[in-house]
C-alpha cells in the first residue's frame, strides 16, 4: 500500500505537467463537447428507453434509488458552485502571483478537496437528505419522478459513452507521454528492444464490448441504492484493470516482466478502482485515463530500475572479487 501512495503521489505531479495537461485539454475537452452534442440529438430516444425500463420498477424502488440519483447531482452541483465561488473569492488578489503552471495545480487539488468534503458532509447528513428527497418525491406525481429519473439515467448512457471513447483515443497516444516521463525521470533506463508481443489493441476492443455487455446485464442493480455505485465503479475498474496494464506493458515490458507483474492482481486493481474513481469527480474525470497509464508506468519502471539494479550487482561482483583476490596476491608478494 506504501508503494501505491508513492505512485499515486508521483502520478497527480506528472498529471499536472504541460506535456499531459494538454492532451487533456485537446482531447478530452473536445470529446466532451461531441458527446454533449450527440446527447442533444439523441436525448429524446435515449429518454424514451429508460422511460420504458423504468415502467417496470416499483415505485418504491425508484423512490429510493431517485433520492440517491438526486443527492448525487446536489454533490455534483455543489462541487462546481463552490468551486467557482473559491475561485472568484480567492482569485483576485491570490491567483494572480501563481506561476502558470501552479494554475493546474490549484484547480486539481481545489476539486478533488472539494468533492472529497462534499461527500464526507452528505455521508454524514445523508438519513436527513435522504428522508427529505424521498418525502418530496412522494408527494410527486409518479410520472413526475420517472421523468426525472429517466433524465438521470439518460444522462448515465451518454456520460458511459464518453467514458468509453476518452478510453480508448488515450490509449492511442500513451507513447507521447509516458515517453516523456521516462526521458525525464528514467533515463537511466533504456527502451526495450524487445517488446511484449501480445497486441493490446484486441484487449481493448474486447474490454469495450464486454464492459458494454455487463453494464446492460447489471443495469436492473442501478436502480439499488448503494449497489449502484459499487457495480459502477467495479465496471469501470474491471475495464482499466488489464486493458491499460498491458497498452504500458507493450511499451515498457519484456515477457518476462509482464508475467511476473500480472501476478500482483492486488496492485493491479488498487491502481483501476482508483483510476474508477477520478470517474465519478467532475472536470477531473478527463484526466481518468491518464492517471491509469501513468500509475501503471510508474510501477513497471520501478520494478524494471529494481531488476536492473539486481542484474548489475550481479555481473559485476564476480568481477570486484576477481580484483580484490588479485590486491591480495600483490600485497602478499610485496610483503615477501
């Protein structure tokens, strides 16, 4: 866990760098606007299913579950109003003496300490919360409540949509930046010569389908409260899992070190549930994808300086023994 935080440390750092930061903007900002767009064409196709599927759920259950769906857009919500409020609080007579760089870096940790006190305060107040929503959504027409809770979920296939594309197009330009990294803070480290030969690109597509698949099979849970989330972030989790584990590992492994690092699947999976996780956080969700890559980077390349370091003190003890046998036998013949 002590080596997790240290990636994950180094991870945020190397994410703040212009060299990332700005296939986030160029990538992910524009991807955004697409999926925007095609919501607003599709939008009214896209409710008029989830209507449907929500005609045959209980009203308590969409009662409860809508509560839950409206306390997580309140979070939402709150997040970016306080966001923008710090910021034009603080942003006169603070923002102007930072650097241009300390730009990203104010904006990363502002929002992820604010969804994080967000959060704590709703966990904290949440019977209240909860009691309250659901009380409003009682007293609403149903039809009224499975409108609403259709626009949410509407909401949730094209915000999965996204998800799925920024995956799959950062894959495509890991190389631009992970090589960047590694000529700044591994150049001792050479590039492999021989590269890992399983192709990542049929993973990835296979993971693509597979997550779609699953999420259609475990949609009905959606619509349990708290098990919404977890089945979430285990899908989203399960698709970072061995799909970006292997596009680095293409890079930066030989076949021998990609088999001994799948066998640290605990690893593996801290790193995708906390990639899973960026998901759920506005504006930083972009940075999603980089954020696996990069923490997969970083323990590959550590492992690969570990193994370095062993494979030098080995070839080169026999050698340092060699000399000081040779010392001793000088030193023995100028002593007689």
């Amino acid at each position: 866990m002590q080596k997790i935080n240290g990636y994950l440390i180094r991870s945020i750092r190397d994410i703040l760098s212009w060299n990332v930061l700005r296939f986030a903007i160029f990538i992910g900002l524009p991807l955004m606007a697409l999926w925007i767009w095609i919501g607003y064409e599709l939008w009214e196709y896209a409710v008029a299913v989830t209507s449907m599927i929500i005609s045959w759920i209980p009203f308590s259950i969409v009662k409860a579950n809508g509560a839950e769906f409206i306390g997580f857009f309140i979070w939402f919500i709150m997040v970016l109003v306080s966001f923008a409020a710090l910021t034009a609080l603080i942003g006169p007579p603070i923002l102007r003496t930072f650097k241009e760089k300390t730009y990203y870096l104010y904006t990363f940790t502002a929002l992820m300490l604010l969804s994080v006190f967000w959060a704590w305060f709703m966990l904290i107040k949440w019977s209240y919360i909860s009691a309250q929503l659901q009380k409003l959504l009682t007293e609403l027409p149903f039809q009224t409540v499975a409108d609403g809770i259709a626009w949410l979920f509407a909401f949730y296939l094209f915000y999965n949509g996204f998800i799925l594309t920024l995956f799959l197009i950062i894959s495509g330009f890991r190389k631009y930046f992970l090589e960047h990294i590694r000529e700044k803070e591994y150049p001792h480290i050479p590039p492999i010569s021989q590269r890992l030969r399983k192709s990542h690109h049929v993973r990835l597509v296979w993971d693509m389908l597979v997550f779609t698949v699953l999420s259609a099979i475990f949609f009905p849970l959606l619509f349990v409260p708290v098990a919404n989330i977890l089945v979430q972030l285990f899908l989203w989790g399960w698709l970072y899992r061995e799909s970006y584990f292997l596009s680095t590992c293409t890079l930066y492994c030989k076949e021998s070190d990609y088999l001994e690092l799948r066998q640290h699947r605990l690893t593996i999976w801290s790193i995708a549930l906390l990639t899973a996780m960026l998901n759920f956080l506005p504006v930083i969700n972009i940075f999603a994808p980089f954020f696996a890559q990069i923490m997969f980077f970083h323990w590959i390349m550590e492992h690969r300086q570990a193994h370095q370091g062993h494979v030098v003190t080995a070839e080169t003890m026999p050698q340092e023994k060699g000399e000081k046998e040779k010392n001793d036998e000088e030193q023995e013949d100028e002593n007689a």
